[in-house]
C-alpha cells in the first residue's frame, strides 16, 4: 500500500516498487502494478525522454510489415516473432483505457492499416524479405491483399525510386507514440503511481540485495524491488550494482526521425513503408495526429547513447523520403526533430528477468519492438514480480549465453546483402566496370577478415557486425566478452537455445 505521508508531488522516500524508466516499458508496466495493487509504485525518469527510443518512436503496431527473412527461420526467432503477434491482440484495450486520459484531441491510433512498398531502388534483401512477409501473413491466417501502388494515398515517390509491387495490411497500423506516454502519464498521475522527474545516478545495494536507487542529487528511495527499465542505459545503470555480472552485452541503436506538417498535396492514410532492409527497419511514414506525419527512421549502432543527429542521417531521411514517398515532402514544415537510442544486444533478443542480486529486475533490449510490444511484457513482469508464472518464454533470461541463430557463414553472407542494399538506396558509386559481384567480394573480405582477427566462434547479426567492424571500442567490448565467456582461455561457441533449428 501507499506509505503514509507521501503525496504524488513529492519525492518519497521508500516504496514498494521502482520503476526505473520512463519510457514505453517503463510506464506501462507501473500501469499494470498499479492495476492490481500490489503497492507504492514510483517511475523516476526524466520528463523530457532525452535520447529515449519511446519519445523517438513511429510506434508502428506492425510485426508481419516488419518481417525478414530471418522472423521464422529458428525455433527463438519465431518465438521473439510471436511476441509481438500476442502484443498486437493487447492494443484495443490498451487504447479504449487510455483514450480518455489523452490531451491531443486526435485519437491515439493515427491510423489502423499499413502499406508495404517494393520499389526499384533497394537490392535483394528488399524482394526476399517482401516474400518473407507474404509467407508469414498466410502461415498466420492474416489479412492481405496486393494492389496497384498507385493506389495508395499519398504515396507520390518519383519515377526512377517507383514501386514495383505494393501489399495492403488492413489490420495493422499505428499509434501516436508522444500521445501514447502522455496518456500513459496523466493516467498514472490519476491512479496512485508516484512520477520523479530524475534520473537514477546508481543502484543502491546491501550486501546481496537492491535496496534502493540513488538519483543524480544524491537523495535516496527505499525499494523492495527496483524494475530497471531505462533502454540503451539500462546495461550502465545495473552494473553500478554487479560490474562483474557477464549479460549479454547491449549497444546504443541511435535512430533518428522527424514530425513534418504537410503543405500542400494528397496526404497519407495509412502508415506507408518498404520492407526491412540494410541494417534497419525500412523507410516509412506514418500519418498524424493532425496534419504532421512521421518520417523515419535511421539506424546506427554507436559507442555511447546521444541525443546527437549525424548530418548524413539527416540527408538520408530527408532525400529518400522525397524520393521514395512522396516528392512533396521537400516543402513540408519540420515541426520537431527526433533522436532515440533504441537498446540492441548482442544476440538481438530481449534481456527479461530477475538479476543475481535480489530484488533486481531487468527489462530491456527490445530494439525496434519494445513500443508494440510494451502491453504483453508488462503483463509478464508483473507476474514474475508478485511470484507468479511468466507468460512470455524463459528463453530471454538477461544471464543466459547468447542465443545462437545462424553460422559464420551465414553472417558473413548476411552482412553483405544489408550492405549491397545500403549500397544501392544511398546511390553509392564504383568504378564503372565493377560488377555487383565484386561489390559484394569487397563485403565479404572485410566480414571474413573481421572474424579471423577477432578469433570468434559466435556468428553476430548484421547491424552488430556492421558496429564491430567499424568501431574499436565495439571490438573491444565483443571481444572482452566473449573471452569472459570463455573463461580467460580465448574464444568458444556460445550456448544454443533449446530445440533451435539453425542453418
């Protein structure tokens, strides 16, 4: 129950659960807590979100438009992919709860169907995983059906980036994910939930247990059980309890997007998007509320989380969705620029569950799905936090070996299409004579040579091995784990997850 003496205003000093994270995951779990009265709960987080993914977010409520190739191919990655089929049936009610708490005068869903376009400037990666899709709408029974891209509203691309084949998703669309929180917020407000305005500079520990968060002012909050629940900074916040504890190592995703005002010309319906590709999620826009629409959304792994836009994220965005969407969009109004750092692990699978310390829990490394999916796991967590049953698979445990997915090979040859279709959206240039084939070779050399350096048996997942490549630190910390892992003998294959089928 509520400590007595405390008011919603003030900053408490025990509770009975704290949230740490004010995000998506953050606050729809202290929504479910505070449901089912277990006690005081408290999310500390700071108002603005800086360099949150949530804040950032399209909020696109869409898991067969994001489908790859790789969705279904393993027994763990068709259940991570069913995680988001279940997430999907919670958004209905999820939505009449809140709409009465929100102030943007628009409904909260912006829009309730998708548009995925294959258009002729992508690579390979583009067709196979458009395929992919199709496949896993019929495997699921879904709703879908092919039309004239010209027939969708908005979409205006210019001719040389024009569509080829276009699919209709009549049951998936998208939510306002600024819209969403501050509902989310009010309602919390409402109903008991106690909101600090702080960030949590470190956990606090007795001996073998949590008892509490320190915030960046140095005062104090009593817990009984701490949810750390902050994205890409949750990895940094736990270790300021457990610095030895081998988790899966995670990585700032940081994305960037824009909220454009429309001036002139058809606007968009629905959410409009190409299928996944090179290292990301897809260009895509997403309608409202009002007359903005949502254009995103970039993806760089980097070394440290930041709220800094690169000036060639910001071309990109802009000069393909003139030239992929709609060629209008060069004279709309850019009301607000947006940077997140979504949380990405090693292994690309969520980091869920109770830490060696007691009363520590951790709830991160959702990467693009963690808005979509926020509903069903606080559902879970709130089981696992009053001692009853999980409803989501053990399998995502934050101290488990890296789930394995695919061989070396398989990732070196992953790694070059993600860069072939990089490749030929940027409009990269060769040597008039070079062939694709040898574009490709080049790829595949630095792939190969990376792993015969690193001298690693794990096979990383083509945005991590893009990020390691590249960056030093990255390296570094790859390589420092795996060596951990192998307990200071060098390198070995990492844990498999049960009953995988992998190639």
């Amino acid at each position: 129950m509520r400590k007595e003496g405390v008011s919603k205003t003030e900053r408490p000093t025990q509770a009975d659960v704290v949230i740490v994270g004010n995000g998506a995951l953050g606050l729809f779990l202290a929504d479910e807590l505070v449901e089912r009265r277990i006690g005081s709960v408290v999310v500390v987080g700071p108002s603005d979100r800086e360099a949150g993914a949530s804040q950032a977010a399209g909020a696109m409520l869409g898991c067969f438009g994001e489908t790859t190739t790789e969705s279904l191919r393993t027994d763990a990655s068709r259940t991570r992919f069913e995680l988001g089929v279940a997430a999907h049936d919670r958004w209905p009610d999820v939505l009449d709860r809140l709409e009465g708490y929100s102030r943007t005068g628009s409904p909260l869903m912006v829009t309730p169907e998708t548009h995925v376009v294959l258009n002729s400037i992508g690579a390979d990666l583009d067709t196979v995983n458009f395929s992919a899709m199709i496949e896993a709408l019929d495997e699921y029974g879904k709703p879908w059906e092919e039309i004239d891209p010209r027939e969708i509203p908005g979409f205006r691309p210019r001719l040389d980036t024009r569509a080829l084949r276009a699919v209709h998703l009549p049951a998936e669309g998208a939510v306002d994910a600024r819209g969403v929180l501050a509902a989310l917020d009010a309602r919390l407000r409402a109903t008991g939930a106690i909101m600090v305005d702080q960030t949590v500079r470190t956990l606090v520990r007795n001996d073998g247990e949590i008892t509490g968060v320190e915030l960046d002012d140095g005062h104090v909050i009593e817990a009984g059980t701490v949810v750390v629940a902050v994205g890409a900074r949750s990895e940094a916040l736990v270790r300021t309890a457990l610095d030895d504890l081998d988790m899966v190592p995670s990585f700032p995703g940081l994305g960037f997007a824009m909220l454009a005002r429309r001036t002139g010309g058809e606007p968009f319906r629905s959410v409009v998007r190409t299928p996944n590709r090179g290292f990301a999620c897809g260009l895509h826009v997403v309608p409202g509320p009002g007359d903005l629409e949502y254009y995103g959304a970039t993806n760089r792994l980097v070394d440290h989380v930041s709220s800094v836009t690169w000036m060639a994220d910001v071309r990109f965005l802009a000069q393909y969705s003139m030239q992929q969407l709609d060629e209008r969009v060069a004279s709309h109004e850019v009301t607000r620029w947006l940077a997140g750092n979504r949380p990405v692990t090693l292994d690309g699978f969520p980091l869920i569950g109770w830490l060696p310390l007691a009363g520590l829990y951790l709830l991160t490394g959702t990467y693009r799905d963690g808005f979509h999916c926020a509903p069903l796991l606080a559902e879970h967590v709130a089981n696992e936090l009053q001692g009853k049953p999980g409803t989501i698979d053990p399998m995502f445990k934050p101290t488990r070996r890296p789930i394995e997915t695919r061989t070396i090979e398989w990732s070196i040859n992953e790694y070059v299409e993600h860069n072939l279709a990089g490749w030929f959206e940027t409009g990269a240039e060769a040597a008039p004579q070079m062939t694709t084939a040898q574009i490709a070779d080049y790829y595949r050399v630095m792939a190969t040579k990376f792993y015969d350096t690193m001298g690693i048996d794990y096979a990383l997942g083509p945005d991590i091995l893009w990020y390691a490549q590249g960056s030093l630190l990255g390296a570094r910390r790859v390589a420092r784990y795996f060596h951990r892992l192998a307990g200071g003998n060098g390198s070995q294959p990492a844990g498999t997850a049960t009953g995988e089928a992998r190639r």
